[in-house]
C-alpha cells in the first residue's frame, strides 16, 4: 500500500526558499503577547512591546478611516517576527494572517528613509484591505467553495500580481512623506530601458526574462496604479477590482474592466501608463549638465551588475555578478582587464570594504532547527593569501568596514529588540570592543572609518524618515552633525582624506556628492540621468556605478568638474512628488493610546481549518480539508481519496506538529474497497485501516556558498485488513505492524539565473521499512543525484544513481519511489540499481507568448542514457534494460503568473521491454499537471 512518510514532509520544506514563512520557525520558549483589537490581533514577542503597541495603534487609525479600495473589512492576526535578518512582509490567505520581519534594510536606496515598521505596516495592511474586499461575486462563491485557499486561487487569476503590489506602493507613498513613488531608485530599471530605446511588451514586463533585465512587477505595477489613480480618480482601481472579482467578463475580467473604464485593455494601458513617466524621463535627462564620463565596463550583450566600488592603490575592487555567474569580487585593472579574486558566500547585505589588501564582508547563517533565527557574521579575506577567515560568530552584523590600520572593524548590530548599534570589533580577534552611544535611536547606514581613525562617519536615518550625515568620535561617542537631515535618501559613504564621498537623492536621481574639508559645503561630483549607487576616487580620478538596462556599469568622470550645490533648495519633478489626495502625515496624527496586552497562547486555534480543496492526481483524486494555527507550528489535514486504479475509497486525517525540536506527526485513515487482481478472473478485495505516528528532525546546515539540509525521521504504523463481503481469497496476516525510517542530505552550491542547475549539487536520500509483526515485509530505497558543471556555463551533467530492495514475498508492499530506466514499464525484481547520465543544456530564450495564455521563457534539452540491472531472489534470474534519448522542456508561465514546465521524451531501449519485448522506442508527453495545483 502507498505510504508517505514523514519524511516527504520534510523534503517538501526544504524545497520552499528561505525567505518563506518558516513552519514550525521559533523555539518552544518564545513567549508570544498579544493586542486584541475589532479589527486585528497583533501578535508580538515581549522584546517587541513598543513596537507592538505602535503597529496596533497605526493599524486600528487607519482600519477606522474609510479606504481608497473599498469598505469591507476583515479581521487579520499580524505576527512580529524580531529574530529574522531578512527585512520583508506578507499577507496570506490559508489560513489569513501576516508576518513582519522586523528588521530594517540596511540600503536606504532600496525601499527608501521611512521607518521600516510603519513601511511594513501601512504596505502590508493594504493587502488585508484588498483580500476583504475581493471576496465578492464568483470570488465569494470559490471562498465557499474551497475556503480561503479557494479565494486565494481565484483572486490571483482574476488581479494581476502588480496590481496587488502597485497599489499597495501607492498607499505606503500615499500615506506617508516617503515611500517607494517617491525615491528614484525605484524607477531606475525603466529609466535605463527607455535611455537605451528598449520597448518590451506587455507579456515580457510580466513574465520576465532569462535573457534580458526586466523590472519586477513592484515597480510597474506602481506607475500603472498611480497612473490609473491621478488619471482616473480614486474611484477608478474599487471599481476596476470589484468588477474583475465578480468576473464581468468570464476571460481577462481586469483587462475587460480595464477596457471599459479606459477604452483601453491592459497592455495598451501599461503603455499609456509607461509613456506618462518617459516624457518626465526624457525631458529631464535633456536638461542634464550630463557629466563628461568614460565607459569603463563592457556594454556586453548579457546583464552584468559592477557595485560596491572600492579605490586600492592597484586598481579597483567591486562586486560583480551576470546572468551567467554568481556574485564575486573582481580588481578592475587600470588597462581594462578584470581579475576575479573569489566568490562570497549568500548574505543580507552585499555591502563591502577593502583596506590595503584586506575585504571585509558579511556573511548569512541559519540555525540548525529554528528557521526564523539568522545570523548575519562578519568575515575577513586576505587578498595576498587567498585565505578567509571568521571573525564572528551568530552575530547580527551589517555593513562593516575596516580601519586604515586594518587592526579594527565598524560594523551595524541590529538587535532582537530593534535597536542599533555602532560596534568596534577587533579585527583579529573579532571580539566586541567597543559599543557607540545611539540615544537618538538612529539607524546607521554604511559606516566608515575617518582619515585618523578616530571618529567614523554614517549616512543615518531617523524615525521620522529623514536622512543626514554624522561623524562620531569612537573615543568620545561625540556627535558632529556634518549634512544636515533632510527628507532626501542619502547612500553609501566613502572617506577619502578629509573629503568626503557619498551619493544622494537630492534630484530626482541618485548623483555622487562630495563633503569638503573643514566646511559643510557640498559639492556635486556626477550629474547623471539614472542612478548612481556608489562612487571612489583614485589620483584625481572618480569611478562610480550607474544602472543601464544591462545592469550597473563603472563609469570614470574628473573630479574636477565638481560644482556647487545647496542641499536645502531641491525640488523634485512631479512623479516623485505624487498627491493622492491622502494624509501623508498619517503617522505624526495617530492618536496616544496604549493597547491593553496579554499573553498568546502558542496552542490557540491549535486545528484552525480554514480551506477545502480538490487534487488531481491519476490514479486519485483527493479532496481535502487543510488546517494551519496562526504561529504556523501545526498542519492538519482531512481527506478522502478515491483511487481510480482500485476503485477504492479512503477518508483519513493527520497531524504534525513542529513547535518542538523534533517535529511530532500522527495519522488515521480508513480505506474501503481495494482490489488485487490474483487472477484473470479472480480479485483480492479488502478494507483497511492504517494508524501511524511518527518523529522528524530537520535541520539547515547552510553556510557560504552552499544551501545544505538534513532530515532524519522515522514512523510506526498499524495495519489491519479485512477481507471485503464475498470476496474468495483472504489475507494469510490481517494485521501488520512495521516502521520506517529515513535519512536526507541535500547541497546545492548557489547558481545564476541562467544555470538550469548548481554546478556543484548532491541530493541523498536512504530509506528502510520494515515488518515488526509475523508478516515478513521489507524495502531498502536508496538515491544519489549528483549535479556537476558542463561544458559551457549554463550546462549541466546530472548523474542519477539509484537502489532498491523489496521483499517479494508479497506480505505487504510499501511506496515504490523508484525511478526506473526511461522508456520501461517496471519490471519484476527484488533488487535492482539504476545509473543515469544526463546532460542538460539551453536552447534558446524565446521571450514570446500569446494571448497572455501561455509565455516561453526558456527551451532546453537534455540526453540522457540510463543503466539498469535486476536481481529475482524468487527465480535466480537477471535482467538488463538500458536505454538512451532526448528530452525537450519548455520554461514557461501560465496566465502571466504560474510557472509551469512541460516537454516530451523519446526514448529508445536497448534491451527487451519486461512486459513488451517488441517495444523499442517510446515517444511521451511530459505534463506535470499537479505542478498546478501545487502552485
């Protein structure tokens, strides 16, 4: 009979990315609060108490006013998360609830000055105002139908994901002096497509591409809402949104809407929406001084990103990455040559410093079981050597930078309870030495070491979103202010001398600055027409990074053209300066209240069903009922499941519960009516109950460049059979006890958007069970699946290595996993061992779809030849069957939105076919259908 075992579970979340929710995340000790309110709960760890009573408050203000997007509301739990590194949000149907992860960005230039809580906030809490508010007409009608995950599905197909985004942009730009609309950064990518003539279509903006550098949906999505919104009205996206819920019009209900409202469908309407800006765009580049510059990095066909430049006495250092590679420090040599120095390992923050021959950089770490608790450690690389070395260890580090005498480091702590610090870390030890004074409550941005070593200075940001620039003495903690704050996003710093670099917004793209010595005159270093996002200087020279539609590019520039400039009269063109005709202020408005708290029980809504949903899967087809609680530590499942092979029928339920180190798992089903056919004539009919518990350990070894996890588990089960009414044969043991255990080892070294694979990769998986009862039945599985680079960067050699053991004796079969030689229907064994050689390789990037039904992405091939040998312990005999072929796959998305891969395989046997010895070669289809619905 069929079984998954715990351990599926576990290679299922291994599979989700680690910025996803964390399913069963946080220790046992957690000790959760909570704010009760009519139209949200937050829930938040005690470290987290203003923070909680400040979310409530903004949230409850504006629950209370009326909304831009309709007047359903729907009570939502808001859970705080405080130990993930990873600075994010969302919102999610099945069951309804969202997760804050608290920490800030370090890059101001990203999602701009405002303080990260009320950017989460009103940004998150904008989706929650969307979901009640879609759930009307045949929407509403699915919500019954499959629950919240039914509503989901449907409202997905219905809104497009950049009307989700983009309008919820608008309300964290609307709702506040800052916010996404507002910061030039956030327009970069369409800027330098439109500088470049670059004019892609309405499908390829929505897919993206594997080719070309594409802006997300974030980004258009904006200028499309705050089009639709100053063009149309307030009015325009309610009714737009109702209509397309509700299905007015069966195919494309947004579009359809959109063409009611607009005379225009939704691709004519990006263009319309797209031209608005351009004109700004362009007319503004026209009036540019436009700096004198020389290209210093190829304009190469493919998209290649040059950051974080650093000046060195033998070139220059930056971060490089391409569609093609992973990222990697390079020295830029004076004579145009790149040479890589070595590649770091995955992070929060790509940020880094070079001193003499010396890179400090941050590094992430996971630990083992508890996925919410990051780590962001520092580490230091020699240059001259090649060696790197960890100086810290679970700390919670950004943005470090090394003193001229290389004996200490500056680096950004964020802690559990959100504040931030200054730290002065001890270069070889890399102990802790010193901690700076923060009673202002600033977040340090990009800190560096002044010329003497006795001060740093930061570009910070304040909590009413404004920026400015000091210098703290690391003796002393005095505080020099040196630019003043303003509501203007400022970058990176670099020190050179007593003159200081930097860049910042105070047009309306991103330039570099510089802070002469002794004064607070500022000077204007680049006056460019997209963003530049950090600049060095070298023997007169400046070298800076600009974003073009092929990624960031250096580009060289005197610094003697530097001109005069007075941070106080700045003006901003009108896209970034949009009124919405909200209160921007909504903030400084809220009135003083403190929320009553009190514990949250991590047991409450411990069932919590909340969707009901069909799977199509032939030979079954399942329906089942799905349960999470709101702190995501259980799942429970109800279902019943018809097998079209067996006519049978089983309903059963189960449980996993993941609040402790192990993961807990129980189950109980019941199944009716199976059938074996014994004979021509003849069948085995029987019901059977199975009763199972079981016990998993997942952990996540990952460090530098490699993702890593491990699982071990093991379950027990009981059967009992009885022979259906009028059924002739019987079972000889009726019932059976027997478990199973499972280990899984999983690496994959990180890879580049166009490696179909890693380059170095190895997935293991062992698996035994066994009878503990009179009735003898075993199966040893056992897989190895090794990933290597091929004979150009994006190809892949994939070796397939297999082994199977089973008990013929028929007592009771479990799960067969096996993967068998292409081409062969199974065979008749008790052993039996597979080899597999594949060779993976793109074709071709198409970039096309139709109908905005079905959009390729990517084709690619595959040869493969399989090897495979059996052993029948019953009969003595071997068997053979190889085979050899192709393989043809399309990357493609569904609707805009699901990705969905298919293809088709011919194969051809060398050896006879175990039940078609005439058969020699096999054409079939490839269609994953269950990738839908897993999706």
């Amino acid at each position: 009979m069929p079984k998954r075992s715990l351990f599926v579970y576990i290679l299922i979340l291994f599979s989700i990315p680690a910025w996803a929710q964390q399913f069963g995340g946080n220790r046992p000790a957690h000790r959760w609060m909570q704010i009760d309110t009519s139209s949200l709960r937050v829930i938040f760890p005690k470290a987290l108490y203003k923070d909680g009573q400040h979310v409530a408050n903004l949230l409850s203000y504006i629950a209370a006013k009326p909304s831009t997007i309709g007047p359903m509301r729907r009570k939502v739990d808001i859970v705080l998360q405080n130990e993930s590194l990873l600075a994010n949000g969302y919102v999610q149907l099945g069951p309804f609830r969202s997760e804050f992860y608290m920490t800030p960005p370090p890059n101001s230039q990203d999602l701009g000055a405002l303080y990260w809580t009320d950017q989460l906030a009103i940004h998150e809490f904008r989706h929650v105002l969307q979901n009640a508010n879609a759930r009307k007409g045949i929407s509403n009608v699915f919500s019954y139908l499959g629950g919240q995950l039914g509503q989901a599905a449907i409202t997905n197909i219905a809104l497009p994901n950049w009307f989700w985004e983009g309008d919820a942009v608008v309300t964290e730009t609307a709702l506040s002096l800052h916010g996404r609309g507002r910061l030039s950064n956030f327009y970069k990518g369409f800027r330098g497509l439109t500088f470049s003539r670059k004019q892609y279509n309405y499908m390829k903006i929505r897919n993206g591409s594997y080719r070309d550098y594409v802006p997300d949906h974030y980004a258009y999505g904006y200028i499309m809402t705050a089009y639709g919104r100053t063009q149309y009205g307030q009015n325009f996206w309610p009714k737009v949104m109702d209509e397309a819920v509700r299905f007015k019009g069966v195919f494309y209900p947004f579009s359809q809407s959109l063409k009611r409202h607009t005379g225009m469908n939704a691709a004519h309407f990006y263009k319309a929406a797209l031209a608005s800006y351009q004109a700004q765009w362009t007319a503004a580049a026209a009036h540019l001084s436009s700096t004198k510059v020389d290209t210093i990095t190829p304009l190469e066909k493919q998209v290649a990103n040059y950051n974080w430049i650093n000046a060195t006495n033998n070139g220059w250092i930056v971060v490089k990455n391409t569609y093609k590679t992973i990222p990697a420090f390079y020295r830029l040599h004076d004579n145009g040559k790149e040479e890589k120095i070595f590649a770091p390992g995955y992070n929060f923050d790509d940020y880094f410093h070079v001193q003499d021959n010396w890179i400090v950089y941050t590094e992430s770490r996971n630990h083992p079981r508890w996925g919410y608790e990051n780590y962001s450690i520092i580490r230091l690389h020699d240059i001259n050597t090649g060696k790197t070395r960890k100086l810290t260890s679970k700390s919670r580090y950004f943005s470090p930078s090394l003193s001229h005498d290389v004996q200490n480091i500056v680096a950004v702590r964020q802690e559990n309870d959100m504040k931030v610090y200054l730290d002065i870390v001890d270069a070889n030890s890399g102990e802790r030495k010193k901690t700076l004074a923060n009673p202002a409550d600033w977040y340090y941005t990009y800190p560096r070491y002044m010329q003497n070593d006795s001060a740093v200075v930061s570009t910070v940001r304040d909590r009413n979103g404004n920026m400015g620039m000091i210098a703290q003495n690391v003796y002393t903690d005095q505080v020099d202010t040196l630019v003043a704050f303003t509501a203007n996003v400022l970058g990176a710093v670099n020190p050179i001398s007593d003159t200081i670099l930097f860049t910042a917004n105070y047009k309306d793209v991103s330039n570099g600055f510089a802070l002469l010595p002794g004064t607070q005159q500022v000077v204007q270093l680049t006056d460019r027409a997209n963003n530049v996002n950090a600049i060095a200087a070298r023997n007169g020279e400046i070298r800076f990074s600009e974003f073009t539609s092929q990624g960031d590019k250096i580009f060289a520039s005197s610094i003697q053209s530097a001109t005069p400039f007075n941070i106080y009269n700045t003006t901003h063109a009108p896209y970034l300066a949009p009124t919405f005709g909200e209160d921007s202020l909504i903030v400084s408005h809220l009135p003083e209240r403190t929320f009553t708290t009190k514990k949250y029980s991590q047991f409450r809504k411990f069932i919590n069903l909340h969707s009901w949903i069909p799977t199509f899967d032939d030979p079954e087809y399942s329906f089942t009922i799905y349960g999470n609680n709101i702190l995501n530590t259980t799942q429970t499942a109800l279902s019943y499941t018809y097998n079209n092979n067996e006519q049978s029928h089983k309903v059963g339920g189960s449980l996993v519960y993941a609040q402790l180190f192990p993961y807990l798992s129980a189950g109980l089903n019941y199944t009716a009516n199976r059938h074996i056919q014994v004979s021509r004539t003849e069948q085995l009919v029987w019901n059977e109950t199975n009763a199972n518990v079981g016990v998993a350990l997942p952990f996540n070894l990952s460090s530098g460049k490699f993702g890593r996890s491990m699982g071990l588990s093991g379950s027990y089960n009981y059967v009992q059979r009885t022979e259906a009414s009028g059924s002739k044969y019987q079972f000889k043991y009726n019932n059976l006890q027997y478990f199973s255990t499972a280990f899984t080892f999983n690496q994959q070294r990180m890879k580049a958007r166009q490696n179909l694979f890693s380059h170095f990769g190895q997935n293991f998986l062992v698996q035994y069970s066994r009878s503990v009862s009179n009735a003898a039945a075993q199966q040893l599985y056992a897989k190895l699946d090794l990933y290597l680079p091929g004979f150009m960067r994006n190809h892949n050699i994939v070796i397939n290595t297999a082994y199977q053991y089973i008990d013929t004796a028929s007592a009771y079969r479990f799960t067969d996993n096996f993967v068998y030689a292409r081409g062969y229907n199974k065979p008749f064994y008790s052993k039996i061992y597979k080899i597999g050689v594949n060779y993976h390789f793109p074709i071709a990037y198409p970039d096309w779809g139709f109908a905005n039904l079905l959009y390729f992405m990517r084709i690619r091939g595959n040869l493969f030849y399989d090897y495979s040998r059996t052993t029948n312990v019953t009969y003595n005999g071997h068997g053979q069957y190889n085979s050899t072929g192709g393989e043809l796959f399309f990357d493609t998305k569904i609707g805009n939105t699901i990705p969905f891969t298919f293809g088709a395989r011919f194969s051809h046997l060398l050896d006879p076919d175990p039940q078609d010895a005439g058969l020699r070669n096999k054409f079939e289809f490839i269609i994953p259908l269950q990738q839908l619905f897993s999706y």
